[in-house]
C-alpha cells in the first residue's frame, strides 16, 4: 500500500498506535533535545537522560503504526470534524470530578500491550512535575506540568487515538509543510476546498490563535475544562504544547497576534519538561500526593466539569 492510498477499512483505524507512548517517542526523534532547548533563556537546569542527537530523517525511522497513526489524522481532522467534536465535548457535561480523581481516571488508561514494564500515567504526570518543580519554577508552572496531559481522558470515552494526540494544526487554512508528514493532507477532504487552501483560509490575517481552529485532541480539551483557573502562559502552554509545527518550526504565524507572539515564550520553554523528562525513575506517588493535592487545591475547585 502507498503511503497515500485511502484509509483501508480493515484495519483498527482507532488505534493504530499499540501505545500512545510511541507518538512521544516519535516526537523525541523528531526533536532531539538540544542544548537551545536547557539554555539561560529557559532558565532550566533540565537535563534529560537521553544525550542530545543531531536532527534525523522522521520518515526513515517512524514506525510503520506511527505513519499510521499520522495518515488517519492528517486524513480525518477536517473542518467539520473539529466543529464537531466541540460540540460534542465542550459543554463540558460528561463528567463531573477533581484534578486528582481525573489523574487516577486517566490511570485506568492501559496503551501497551506489556504494561507490567511501563511507568502509569500518573507516575508520567509526577516526572514532568518534578522536573519543573526541581528548577524553582512558579507553582503554577508545576501544576501545568501535572496536568498538561489530562485531555487524554477523551481516550476513555472511546475517541480514536488520532482525535486525541499528534501534532496540533490549524483546520480552514492552508497546511503547512513544516506539519510532519504533510504529504498525508493530500488524503484530506478539505485539500479540495478552495476557500480552506490559502495561507490564511477563513481567518483574517492577524486574527490570534484564540479564533482559529486546531485539530481536535488533547490540548485543546483540556484547555476548556481549566481555562477559568490558571494563569495565561500556563493556559499556552497546556493549549498548545502539540502544535510543534508553531513552537518549534515557526509556521502560521499570519494568523498570530502580538499576545501569541509573546506567549508562545512560555510553550517552548515548557516543551522540554514535556518531551524530555520521562524516565524508568518511578516517582514515588504515595509521598508525593500531598504536596499535589495542596497544589490543586490552591487554584482548583473540589470539582470540575468535564
């Protein structure tokens, strides 16, 4: 099959990834950590494990599941598909629950098919916490780091994994070919709308990213649940920590305005926590959990809507 041949309906278009971790572990080679990324300007000490790397061919060293998992997303992320998830979700009526309820739902989340050798989601939530916190950054940047990933609770509610993780791009404009494997948006129905394909499509130039549509998935989801009670770097930093093509590569920035300028500071200097800080330390959850509950407890409700 051609890497540009239509979705073959025998195969589990919902899950093409054995493990969500493998779209991370993807995005580690696609960005290897540089020392940019730990310099003054970040005011980090953040040392990853894995030593730095030179930049590499992604499309030589993907997976076969991950070019997968990339076709069904950049092939069924339309326009309308956005609109229509956020009908769906952003009423926030599915759920009712506090940060650390949600953090323990999300552990009911098993991706691996041996999971008895994997970290739990909440020990990967505690490993970016913990790197932030041990670079004495503001409590609300710890707090962003314990929860940035909660959004992957729609996997839970039986969303495919393409509709829930991957690289964030904006739908009703153009693609840009800094998104990783653009050769895919070929696949995508609005390739052939004609208003959808100039640089700022149905956007005016300059409009800010608060009035443009992203592919649905985690971010943006749980931008909605929290965007009443964090700061407005830390809402950046949760809302658009996948849109790689922006933060790392420096497209679409027509459709920015000065604030996103400014605030896209903030997403870079948190996306090496991100990317980089998981490692087989396992934190230890039980001595930790009250310092994180007194965290939540000093920006959040009891409960949330969900």
């Amino acid at each position: 099959m051609s890497d540009l041949a239509a979705p073959n309906p025998t195969t589990n278009e919902a899950r093409p990834l054995e493990d969500l971790e493998h779209w991370e572990e993807f995005l580690q080679q696609r960005y290897p950590q540089s020392a940019r990324d730990s310099n003054a300007e970040n005011s980090s000490t953040f040392k990853p494990q894995k030593a730095e790397t030179t930049f590499r061919d992604y499309r030589a060293e993907a997976r076969p599941s991950v070019k997968e998992f990339y076709r069904l997303n950049h092939t069924y992320q339309t326009f309308d598909f956005v609109q229509q998830k956020k009908r769906e979700y952003l009423s926030l009526d599915k759920r009712k629950m506090g940060i650390w309820e949600a953090m323990e739902y999300l552990n009911t989340l098993v991706d691996d098919s041996d999971p008895d050798t994997d970290l739990s989601q909440i020990e990967h939530l505690l490993q970016a916490a913990e790197a932030i916190r041990q670079d004495v950054h503001p409590r609300w940047f710890i707090l962003t780091g314990l929860i940035h990933d909660l959004g992957k609770i729609l996997c839970l509610w039986g969303e495919p994994q393409w509709a829930v993780v991957g690289d964030t791009f904006p739908v009703g404009c153009a693609y840009s070919e800094k998104v990783v494997f653009p050769e895919f948006f070929a696949l995508n129905p609005d390739a052939q709308t004609k208003k959808y394909q100039t640089p700022c499509g149905v956007y005016e130039a300059g409009c800010g990213l608060d009035n443009v549509h992203l592919s649905w998935g985690h971010d943006e989801y749980l931008y909605h649940v929290v965007k009443d009670y964090l700061p407005t770097e830390a809402l950046y930093m949760i809302r658009y920590h996948s849109f790689y093509a922006a933060h790392k590569e420096g497209a679409y920035t027509q459709l920015m305005d000065d604030q996103d300028q400014q605030m896209f500071a903030a997403v870079r200097q948190f996306n090496p926590y991100d990317l980089y800080s998981k490692s087989e330390e396992r934190p230890d959850v039980v001595a930790l959990k009250p310092f994180y509950q007194e965290l939540i407890a000093e920006y959040f409700p009891p409960v949330l809507q969900w």
